[in-house]
C-alpha cells in the first residue's frame, strides 16, 4: 500500500525565485545622439510574465522614431503603458518636463525603478523631467483612478511598445487608452504606439478595438520598417 505520506516528502517545492533571472547588465542604447545607459536582461528569465526585463523591438522602433521627432515631446507630461526597464521614458526624460511609466509585474517595477535612480542621478544632466513608476494593471480602474487623482491634469502623450502580443490584454489596454485620453477633456493627448506584427488576427484587433473605443487609428507615413525580422509601424491613437 503506499504510503501518501512519504510520497508528499519526496516532492522538491521550488521558490518562486527560481524563475526569476535578476542578473541585470549595463547596457548601453544609442539613438541619434542620445546614448542611454540602464539595467536589462539579454535574455528572459523563465516565466512569461517577466518579458518586461528585456528590451523589446518595438522600443527599438519606437524610440528611433521619438529620436526623430523630439519637438513633439518638448515640455510635455507623458505616460508610458508597459514601460519594461524603462527605455522609452530615459529617452523622453531629455524632452518631456513629467514622465510617469508604468508597469504591472513587481518584478519589472524593481528594476524599472532602479533604471530611473539610475538616469535622474545628479552626474545626469540631461534628464530634465520628473520621473516616477506606478504599478499599473490594464482595465484595473482603481489603479487609473490613483494615477489620475496623483496627475490631475492628465497627460499629454500616452505611449506604448510593443505591448500587444495577448489577445486577452488588447481590449484592456484600450479601456486603459479611453479613460486616459477622455481624462484630457478638451486638452491635446494622442497614443503613440510602436507596433510590431507577429500575427494576422492581432494586426485587425488592434485596429477593431481602437475603433470600438471610438478612436482614430493612423499610421504615421514613412514608419513602417522591419524590425529584426518583424514588421513594425508607428501607429497614432486619438479620440474621434
């Protein structure tokens, strides 16, 4: 007969720990003439959730194309939606006067925050907005409410990167996008999204659930660019 018992204590529980890879490298990013320094996997840690430590393509893109662009982030508030390690936001911290980035993994948040101590140190003169990170689940209205109580002015550009790879994550982040860019009244904001295609089916969500959310979805001419061996585009998200 076996004994349940002893069948239990031969069972090796793994900490949590185990499948998280901290071993973070300073890593430098050159776009344009912005060199920026800051912590990141080169490679991820085991569980899917943590796919916020690396550095992905479309940030790639992304801040390629902000590099390019910097009036339109001149004086402005920002905030980013699934900021990773931040490299987004250490580019725009040269630009922008107020800059909240966001993420929900604790994790992520660790060394996302240790990227901004990192960039708005007194031997970085070249970061001139205030940065701060907030825990942010998409759709989580409580967590918006908090971020839109703290930043009662709103902000004026909303940006994300290469943040739509789940299905099940889309409609969320465009009930994100709607209280944000509604919350602006009859204030400027737009969406800026880095987009890279990995799949037929999520090219049209994307599209579908920004027209359901009742938004203009445009793509920005002379964007679209492979990425890698992906295709991404820059895509600009307002209100109708």
């Amino acid at each position: 007969m076996v004994n349940h018992e002893e069948e239990e204590e031969d069972i090796v529980w793994l900490d949590g720990s185990f499948f998280i890879n901290d071993n973070y490298q300073l890593t430098s990013f050159t776009f344009g003439s912005h060199v920026l320094q800051l912590y990141c996997l080169h490679s991820a840690s085991t569980d899917f959730d943590l796919t916020g430590q690396l550095v992905w393509p479309g940030a790639m893109l992304l801040n390629d194309y902000l590099s390019k662009n910097a009036e339109m982030l001149q004086g402005c508030s920002m905030i980013e939606l699934g900021s990773g390690v931040g490299i987004t936001g250490m580019l725009c911290s040269r630009f922008c006067r107020q800059i909240l980035l966001t993420d929900h993994n604790e994790e992520v948040l660790k060394i996302l925050r240790r990227n901004i101590e990192l960039n708005v140190s007194s031997e970085n003169p070249s970061c001139c907005a205030a940065l701060e990170a907030e825990k942010l689940e998409w759709g989580n209205s409580d967590q918006i409410n908090r971020i839109l109580h703290k930043y009662p002015g709103g902000f004026e550009l909303i940006l994300g990167a290469d943040i739509c790879f789940q299905q099940s994550s889309v409609p969320l982040l465009f009930d994100t996008v709607e209280q944000l860019l509604k919350n602006r009244g009859l204030g400027h904001c737009k969406f800026i999204l880095a987009y890279v295609s990995r799949a037929k089916m999520m090219d049209l969500m994307v599209i579908s659930e920004a027209t359901r959310h009742g938004m203009l979805i445009n793509e920005v001419a002379g964007t679209r660019s492979m990425v890698g061996n992906l295709e991404g585009v820059i895509f600009e998200i307002t209100l109708c």
